[in-house]
C-alpha cells in the first residue's frame, strides 16, 4: 500500500516555465490536497478536491491551477513559475468525515 | 495576525526529559485539534487528534485542549533522540466541505540530546 505518493520529488525551473506536479492516492479517498510549506510559516493551503471532477480554492491559490480527472490523482499546475513559487509542496488526502489526512513525501521545487 | 500562532524554537532537551508544546488560535470555529510530526525531509504524520475540549493520551504522548483559552498543548514524557522532529499543531472546522482542511502552526522543531 503506497499512499500517498508525489511526482516528482525534485525539481528547478526557470522563471516563466511551466509544470505539472502529480499526486496520486490509493486509498480511494474522495478529499485531496495540495499544500505548501515555507519556513516560519507552517503549511498553507493552495487547492482541494472534494470529489473526482470538482477543485475549490484554498488560502493561496493565485498561480496554481488545478484539476482532478480521476478520484486517485490530483494535479497541480503551474503556468508561468515564479521565485516566490519556490517552496516544498505536499499532496494530502483524506476520506470523506474522517479529519485525518494522510501526507505524500513532498515536491521540492525551486524557480531561479 | 495567523489564525494559529506556533513558536518555531528550536527547543532543545535532554533525554528522559518532558517536551512542552504547545499552540493558540483565534478561530473559536475550530473543533478538531491534531499534532503532526515531521521528520527532515518528510510529509507530516498524524500523531494525535482531539475532538473539541478535553485531554487525549497515547502512551508517552498528552495532548490537551481548552477551547475558552483557545489554547492547546502536547507533552512528550521521557523524550527520546527519535522524537527530534518537528510538530505541527493543525485545526480544521470539520464541517461537511471541509474535512481536511487544515490551519496549521509554523511548527516547533525539538530536538533531544542523548
């Protein structure tokens, strides 16, 4: 049983470069989550799902998008990368009444 | 102001000693409280989760919660190196849209000396 796992671990873009982070979950959980965290800030919420086909905005979504074709995958994209995009990103999911949210191992992306 | 305010430390003990953590928030809306542990270069991982006011125990873990003082707290008896981590305190409102949306602290990084 994998969990949670994220695509990729590790990544450096250039400024104005796009990507793609994926998500997947096999634990056939409707909720899902994208988050990021920065130093002295905790982990702050970007996107989430609350079901195949739907996405709703989180507390810092301005520059990602996002979409969740199927229930087990979540993506996150960003069009034109930022520095201020430089961050660690992590994918969480969790069944639908239960609070507990089960974390991937994180993206560690950087935007020179 | 954040809605949930966390020291970040770094707090450092000694082994066999009791870690105190703990976090305030102002969202008198919250009802799930949680603690995660994160180790370096990892995602967080549920340590323990406390429903509304009230004292939640697991084995070396105590983690207490007072919703008049908007004010929780995890202790960790007999520390040992392993629990050098850092531990977030998190909160969710737990309403029907909102299973698993989290405020986080800023996390306290411990670290225990042998």
């Amino acid at each position: 049983n994998a969990g949670v796992t994220q695509t990729p671990k590790f990544r450096v873009l250039k400024t104005g470069q796009s990507m793609t982070l994926l998500c997947a979950q096999d634990m056939n959980h409707e909720y899902m989550y994208w988050y990021r965290q920065d130093p002295g800030m905790g982990l702050r919420l970007i996107h989430y799902s609350v079901g195949e086909g739907t996405t709703a905005k989180g507390e810092v979504p301005d520059g990602y998008n996002v979409s969740r074709l199927k229930k087990q995958n979540f993506l996150l994209g960003l069009e034109s990368a930022a520095p201020s995009q430089t961050s660690v990103y992590f994918c969480a999911s969790n069944r639908q009444g239960d609070t507990e949210a089960f974390f991937g191992q994180g993206t560690r992306l950087t935007v020179v | 102001q954040k809605e949930v305010e966390q020291d970040p430390g770094p707090l450092s003990v000694p082994e066999g000693a009791i870690v105190s953590l703990n976090c305030t928030y102002s969202n008198s809306a919250f009802q799930y409280f949680m603690w995660y542990r994160q180790y370096s270069r990892k995602g967080p991982e549920l340590l323990m989760y406390t429903y509304s006011s009230g004292n939640k125990e697991d084995g070396r873990f105590t983690a207490q919660v007072d919703k008049s003082s908007k004010y929780i707290s995890l202790f960790i008896r007999d520390s040992q190196p392993s629990d050098s981590a850092t531990y977030l305190c998190a909160m969710s409102v737990g309403s029907v849209d909102s299973w698993g949306k989290l405020q986080f602290g800023a996390g306290t990084q411990v670290v225990v000396t042998p």
